[in-house]
C-alpha cells in the first residue's frame, strides 16, 4: 500500500509528494488523487471510475462570456419574431415561441405550462445570466458569487433546450401531412441560442471557477492519494468540490452543507422509482394527446402515437419517440432498482461497470421528456378551430412527472455505496494501488 509519505509512480518507484499539489476526490468512486497541473484543452479523469475531475479551456472568462452574452440575444430574437407558421385548407396559423406556455395556460393545463416555461425559457435564461455574472465576478468582485454559482449547478440538469430542437424536428415530421410549414426568424435564431448554450456549458472549468471565487481550503488531516475518502475521514463538497473533514457538516468555502454519503439514499431512491413506475402506467394507458379534427376527437397515447409514426414511414422518428417515451425510462427505472439491489446485497464486483451505467442513465433520462415537449408545441401550432386542433391529454403532466421523478430518484441514489466494500481492500498486485494520479488526456 502507498505510504502517506510516499506516491507510486508508472515505473514502480516511489516519489515524495509535492505539498502544493491539489487533493480531489472523486464524488462518483470516492478515491482520494492528486490532480495533475493541467494545460488548456487538457482533461483529467478519474483513474478508477472514468469520472471527469476537471478540465481547462483557454481564455476561461472571455470565452464563455461571450457565449453566454451571444446565446441570452439569440433568446430575445427568438421572442420577438414569428416561430414557426402553418397553413391548411386556405387557413394559417403562427405560432411564437412564447405561445407554447402560453396556449397550454388558455387550455387549462397551467402545471404543465409552467414547466415548459421554466425548461426552456425560465432556467436556460438564468444559467445564461449566472455564467455572465460569475465570470465578470471574477474580475471586479461582485457579490453572491457563492449563491449564484451553486444555483448554476443545481438548475443545468433542468436546461432542456436541446431537447426542445429535438422536439421540434419531430412535430415537423408529423405535421408534414396536414400543412404547409415556415420557419420564421426566430426558429433560426433559437437554433443559434440551442448550440451557443451548450457551448457555453462546455468551456466552463468548474474547479478553476470555484478556486477563482474562494480559495480551496486544505484538510486539516494528512491525506493519502489512492485511498478512499471515507477511510480517511474526508468527504467532497457535491457543490464546489473542495475537501472537507468528516466530522465538518457544512463546506468551509460555499457553506452547503456536506454529507459522507447521501442520507437515506437507497430508501429515497427506492421511493421515487417506486413511484416514477406506478405513474408509468397511467402515462401510457391514457391519452398525451387529443386531436380535434371537423368536430371529432381522436385520443392518442405514446404507443398509438409511435405506431402511427411507424405506419406513416416515419421510422426514424418512430423510433426516437420510442426510445424516449418507452425505452429509456423504463431501463432508468430498472437500472435504478438494479444499484439498489447491489447497495443493498453488498456486491463487491463490476463498480466500476455499474457506475459507468449509472451516469448514463443519469444523463439520459432527461431526454424522455421530448414527448412532453412535443405535444406542446402542436397544441400552440395546431389551432384551427374545428378544422383541427391539438390538446394536451391527461397522460402529459403524468408523463412529465415520471420523466422528472427518476431525474430526482439519480440525485437521490450515491454512486460511491457500490465501492465502499472493497474500495481499501489490499491487493497483491502493486499496479492496482496506482491510482493517486488521474488519466488525463486531450480535449476532442
């Protein structure tokens, strides 16, 4: 085993270590590394997880201020100009970006209104304002740089901007039959405002952000590179990553409050699953969307809805719509189970596996809410009186509470209950205890 005093490089040597390196432990595996001194477009990874510690992006402040300050003018021409416009038998009908809250606000779904709005207006905007405020921070000091950094953090899951394009591209598919459509400008424009957003979520360091608003404290206990945290009585601030004794309840640099490990983890996720898999099946068993067309209604659920898709030959579309609404949430629902189980059973084999499957699935069950998104954007196109309309079906809000549950339910569940078992178990293999350095590697 490593010496406290001591790291064991590639070559099997042992090396004194450099007092000023910087300490980061992982929050998905929680092992204890020095982070490498980075270049810009270099990355560091967690040695034994794959996890992203952090990263560097040249000129960090100028670059995301523009980016940021270039998407928030995008979302203002997105507001200001026609959207989108259709025409069917001799009637058009336009649509701004604003109508599609607005509409579900007149039609008597105000609960799904207000999410739409804050899922692609409401929290993109404030990210937008956060970063531009956060950099500009770091030259002339501003105040609440704290609070508003941890507010960033905590709304980006909730940004879901890209998944509203995707939406979009799938409405179009299905409208393409019953009209003729045109863009307006602010369909371009918020195209730009789409790509510039998520770039300015790529070139941001949050380590380097953090370390620029308050220093990172040192723990005031001796720490060794290639153990775990927890055997060493450290803990990460889920906030702003800085180390924190364990005994410590609150983060001496953001004061958030730090956890070990997640309080009642495994009984809170268990909870939320439990729930996102009961609502699952009202979802599909009763309408997402009704259509109104010469006095008849028509109600279509998200497997008639994908059905239709597929007997139109929209198979690609068919196919992602299935792939959102059906597959990934129940693999979400499942997979969750699943790391509960292993918590639960102590299974001391594949962490590294099963934590690769939970950020996956953590990342991608957001996009499951790209039928919600859908269903309100032809709500506010689709408006032609009797000739035809499109309404929301009681299975929307549902659906969207599922979607937004098992994103709660990954918040809930601690990646590093799957490698407290064996994470300090001794090895006779010596290149097993190398893991005080990050892999780092070059940004694509």
């Amino acid at each position: 085993m490593v010496s406290p005093d001591y790291q064991l490089l590639d070559d099997g040597a042992l090396q004194q270590p450099d007092s000023d390196s910087e300490l980061v432990l992982c929050r998905y595996c929680d092992l204890l590394q020095q982070l490498p001194e980075l270049q810009p477009g270099q990355e560091a990874h967690c040695s034994q997880c794959g996890h992203q510690l952090d990263s560097r992006h040249p000129q960090p402040i100028l670059r995301p201020v523009l980016f940021a300050s270039s998407a928030l003018f995008m979302l203002v021409l997105t507001n200001l100009f026609p959207f989108i416009s259709m025409r069917a038998a001799g009637t058009q009908q336009q649509m701004s970006f604003l109508d599609t809250s607005s509409v579900l606000f007149a039609v008597h779904h105000p609960a799904l209104a207000v999410l739409v709005w804050l899922f692609i207006q409401a929290i993109p905007a404030f990210c937008m304002l956060a970063v531009i405020y956060l950099k500009l921070g770091m030259i002339w000091r501003l105040p609440a740089r704290m609070w508003m950094a941890r507010v960033l953090f905590m709304l980006k899951p909730w940004s879901m901007v890209d998944i509203f394009l995707i939406g979009l591209l799938v409405s179009f598919v299905k409208l393409a039959s019953h009209g003729d459509l045109a863009l307006g400008l602010s369909f371009w424009a918020f195209c730009l405002f789409c790509l510039l957003h998520l770039r300015t979520f790529q070139v941001i360091d949050r380590r380097e952000m953090w370390a620029r608003i308050a220093p990172n404290p040192k723990p005031l206990l001796q720490a060794t590179p290639g153990l775990s945290g927890k055997s060493q009585q450290l803990k990460v601030c889920g906030c702003c990553t800085a180390l924190v004794p364990w005994s410590q309840k609150q983060c001496s640099r953001c004061g958030d409050r730090v956890h070990g490990r997640l309080p009642s983890s495994i009984q809170k996720t268990l909870a939320l699953t439990s729930t996102a898999a009961i609502l699952y099946l009202p979802a599909n068993i009763y309408p997402i969307m009704i259509t109104v067309s010469m006095g008849q209604e028509t109600h279509s659920t998200i497997v008639s809805g994908i059905r239709l898709l597929w007997q139109d030959g929209a198979y690609p579309v068919a196919v992602i719509i299935a792939l959102a609404s059906v597959v990934i949430p129940v693999v979400k629902i499942l997979v969750l189970y699943w790391l509960c189980f292993l918590v639960m059973q102590g299974q001391s084999l594949r962490q590294r596996g099963s934590t690769l499957v939970f950020r996956w699935v953590d990342w991608i069950g957001r996009w499951s809410m790209v039928d919600v998104l859908v269903v309100a954007i032809l709500a506010a196109l689709v408006r032609f009186e009797l000739l035809m309309s499109v309404y929301p079906g009681p299975a929307a809000f549902t659906f969207a509470a599922v979607v937004i549950i098992t994103m709660l339910a990954a918040l809930s569940f601690d990646p590093r209950l799957l490698w407290d078992a064996t994470l300090n178990k001794p090895s006779s293999d010596p290149s097993k205890h190398n893991q005080d350095s990050p892999l780092m590697e070059q940004q694509t």
